[in-house]
C-alpha cells in the first residue's frame, strides 16, 4: 500500500497516509513534478497512461510523483523519472507550490509540490504501465493547445503553466 507524506502549508511532515485516502480526503501532502527539456528548449511531455486511477489518457509535465516517507525529493523525482520515463538526467530544484484540484473519480490533487527541471537530449523509455506516449513541444505549441484543448491537458500541468509558466518556459 502506497503511503503519501502528509504536510502543512510550510511543507513541515505532520504524518502519514495511504495514497489513495489521501486524495479521497483531499489532504495536503508532499509531490515533485519532473520537466525535462532537449537541447532545442522543447518540453518532454507523457500522456499519461489508460490504466492510471486519475486523469488517465491526459498529457502532462514529463513525470510527477509522491516521495515515500523518509524520502527526500530530489530522491523521488530522480527515481520516478527513471521508473516512468526510463531516463537519467541531472535535475536541479527550481521552485514550489501549493495547488488544489478536483479531479475525476471523485478525487483531489492538494499537493505541496516540489518541481525539479533537467536538459537531456537523451530519448525516453517509458514505463506503459505509467505511459501511453511522449512527445516534444515547443512552449509557443504547448502554450497555444493548453488553451485550445483545456481537456487534453491534466489540470496541475494546467495551473503550473498558468501561474508558474515564466519559471518553466523560459
């Protein structure tokens, strides 16, 4: 049973909790969002895969994940990059956030989240567990189709870009 890092507002531990219960209740807990870029400043983004228990089929950031208890971001980020994606790339810390978002099945994203960013031009492997498909977009594309096709897009990509696109997208 997957456990989620229970935070408050200061990203300080306040306990622990089943990952799923966590998002049913809708309690603040710890993430890392991944945004990895090529040499040519294009995000690397997943679709996220069928079988994935929300926002299944939607495209986002390259990986994004919770860290275990006991685990420190960087750690998880660099972990999960490798068992989503399939990759290794050098990733430095660039911001955090809080955001909350109501997804589908009844569920809620209120995430403390830590985002880390890495260039590599290194191609993906993906986990189908994890992932349908990836692909390279330029920030003008992407900028463009997020608000065309708001529903194609998973809605903390959404907000990230929305209210940290200046941080991301240089």
């Amino acid at each position: 049973m997957e456990q989620v890092i229970l935070v408050d507002e200061q990203d300080a531990e306040v306990g622990i909790m089943e990952k799923m219960q966590a998002h049913k209740d809708g309690k603040l807990h710890r993430a890392i969002s991944v945004f990895i870029f090529n040499s040519r400043n294009e995000l690397l983004l997943q679709q996220r895969a069928d079988g994935k228990y929300h926002s299944a089929g939607l495209w986002s950031n390259t990986c994004c994940s919770h860290p275990m208890p006991g685990e420190a971001t960087a750690a998880a980020a660099t972990r999960r990059l490798q068992e989503e994606m399939g990759m290794k790339c050098r990733l430095e810390k660039s911001f955090t956030f809080i955001y909350k978002a109501y997804l589908d099945h009844c569920l809620t994203e209120f995430e403390y989240d830590h985002v880390y960013m890495g260039i590599t031009d290194e191609e993906p492997i993906p986990n189908p567990a994890e992932v349908a498909a990836w692909k390279y977009v330029d920030s003008n594309t992407l900028q463009a189709d997020v608000l065309q096709h708001p529903e194609k897009y998973t809605e903390w990509l959404k907000i990230c870009l929305k209210d940290h696109g200046n941080a991301i997208l240089k």
